[in-house]
C-alpha cells in the first residue's frame, strides 16, 4: 500500500510519530506541511494519505489546516490522521473531518498518541512513560490503517474556531534581552513570523503557537507575556515552562521541515 504522509511537528513528537509509521507501514512518502503549505494548490496523487501532527486546543495546527484547505485528493481517497497529545485529543478528527469535507473527502480513520507536552506540563514520570511507550502505542493502530478501516467523524455541530485556527499571537510570544541574535528561531519558525531586528529576534502575529521558536532558543529568551484564563483552570504557569524536545530529534530535523 502505497501512502503519503503528511506531518507538523515543532518539538519532534509528530515527527518521530511520523517515522515510527513510515518504519511500520512500508511504502510511505513523507511531506512536511511546512514545505508545502504556501503552494496555491496542493495536488495529491496518491489515494492512501496520512496526516501527522499535535493537537492544539482541541484542533489541529494552522499549518496543517492551511495545507488541507488547499488538497485536492483522488475521488474517494482513504484519509487517516494519527494525532500526537499530552492528555487528549478533543475534537481534532471532527475539525479534520469537516475540513477535509469542503474538500470533497472525509476523515477515514484517526488514531492518537500520547506524549509529553510542548505546553502545559505532564508529571515528569508520565512523560517518561509516553516516551518509552511511543512505539509500542504505534504499533496498535498499524492494523486499523494497513486494513482501511472506517469510523465516522462527522459532527452534526458546527465545532466552534479556537485561538489556534487562524495565524495570531494570542499568548504574546516575544523574545527578551538575553536574546543573542542567533537565528534560530527565524530558521525553525514555521510560519516564517520571526526577523531579526537590530541583533534580536522580533516575533509578528504571523503566528501559529506553534512554540518551536520557544523551545529551541539556546538561551531560553523566548517567553509567553500574554497569560491566558486556562494556564489558571489547568494550575500552570507556563510562561517560561522548562524546555521540551523529543530526544531523537535534532534542531536540523526540525528546520528541515520547511524545505
Ligand atoms: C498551543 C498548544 C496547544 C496544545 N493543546 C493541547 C491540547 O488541547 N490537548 C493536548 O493533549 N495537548 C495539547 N498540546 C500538547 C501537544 O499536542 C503535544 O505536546 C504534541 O505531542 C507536540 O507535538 P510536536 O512535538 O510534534 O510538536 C498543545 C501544545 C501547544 C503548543
Ligand atoms: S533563538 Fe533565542 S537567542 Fe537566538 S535569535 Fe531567537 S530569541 Fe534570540
Ligand atoms: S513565532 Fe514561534 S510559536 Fe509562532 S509560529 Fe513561529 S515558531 Fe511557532
């Protein structure tokens, strides 16, 4: 079985998802959405496609809603996603479905795994679990999408846009004096939203929270000014939470994206 898959990932769980799958499944062709979102129209020929990528607040990331809002698929494509989370993944099939639905298809079948957050914070021994666990819980859902098996996503409710929708900086991501004008936010940032100004990363509103820029700054001199009334409901403050990423990722991975 021929497929292309599809992945966003900021921290590297998406992408060590996406391998783990490639691994598993054989015949896959990886496309990073980064590199291809900015197409006017994105022509898929294969009739077997995976989507790989984190959920935000119940939704999937902007990136990857762009690039759907621009695929035109075979008739009748099988379309599966396997979501990486830290607790849950809400709605995110049910977004993916009615998007993909203005788009001619539907969302086949979805699948999730859990591993430690790029956002809110796990308890250190949980993370240690979902890592350790990362290919084994794969493994599970290799069966469903090697035999095109079909579940419905399809919601009657019209599910509500979140802050992570469409391209803002809801959290006020923002670089502080320790920034070294090194770069690396500009070539990780996904949304090409950083420029260096005067010797420091300057942050727009071109943004998808995709915390990229906040995890692999070198100095820790991005932060989150811009608090919102779920850091309080979840107990966390996350402004400048501990640096997270995927141990068998590097930097170079993860930049590679956008090429
Ligand atoms: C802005 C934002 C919102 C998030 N929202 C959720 C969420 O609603 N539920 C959840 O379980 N994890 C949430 N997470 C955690 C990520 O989904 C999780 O850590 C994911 O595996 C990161 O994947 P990546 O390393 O491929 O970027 C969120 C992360 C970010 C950056
Ligand atoms: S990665 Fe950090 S130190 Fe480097 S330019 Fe960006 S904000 Fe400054
Ligand atoms: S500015 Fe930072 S959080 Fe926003 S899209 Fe770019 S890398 Fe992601």
């Amino acid at each position: 079985m021929s497929i292309t898959l599809y992945y966003f990932s900021a921290t590297g769980n998406s992408l060590t998802t996406a391998r783990i799958l490639v691994q598993e499944l054989g015949d896959c062709r990886l496309v990073p959405v980064a590199a291809v979102k900015n197409q006017p129209k994105i022509v898929e020929e294969n009739n077997t496609v995976g989507f790989v990528f984190p959920v935000y607040y119940g939704e999937m990331p902007y990136p990857v809603r762009e690039a759907v809002s621009k695929m035109v698929f075979p008739a009748d494509s099988y379309v599966f996603a396997v979501n990486t989370y830290r607790g849950h993944g809400g709605a995110a099939p049910q977004r993916l479905d009615a998007l993909l639905r203005t788009r001619g298809q539907k969302l086949s079948l979805a699948g999730g795994v859990p591993m430690p957050g790029n956002s809110f914070i796990n308890a250190p021994e949980k993370d240690a679990a979902y890592l350790q666990q990362q290919e084994e819980n794969i493994k599970t859902l290799i069966p469903a999408i090697r035999n095109k098996e079909v579940q419905n996503y399809f919601s009657e409710e019209v599910l509500p846009l979140r802050p992570v929708s469409y391209p803002n900086n809801f959290r006020g991501i923002t670089a502080d004096d320790n920034c070294i004008g090194c770069g690396r936010c500009v070539s990780v940032c996904p949304m090409n939203n950083i420029s260096l100004q005067n010797g420091k990363a300057l942050i727009g509103d071109n943004c998808a929270t995709c915390l990229a820029c906040f995890h692999w700054c070198p100095v820790e001199a991005i932060w989150m000014s811009k608090k919102e009334e779920m850091w309080d409901r979840m107990g966390q403050d996350i402004a400048r939470r501990s640096k997270y990423q995927h141990p068998q990722v590097t930097f170079s991975d993860i930049t590679a994206q956008k090429n």
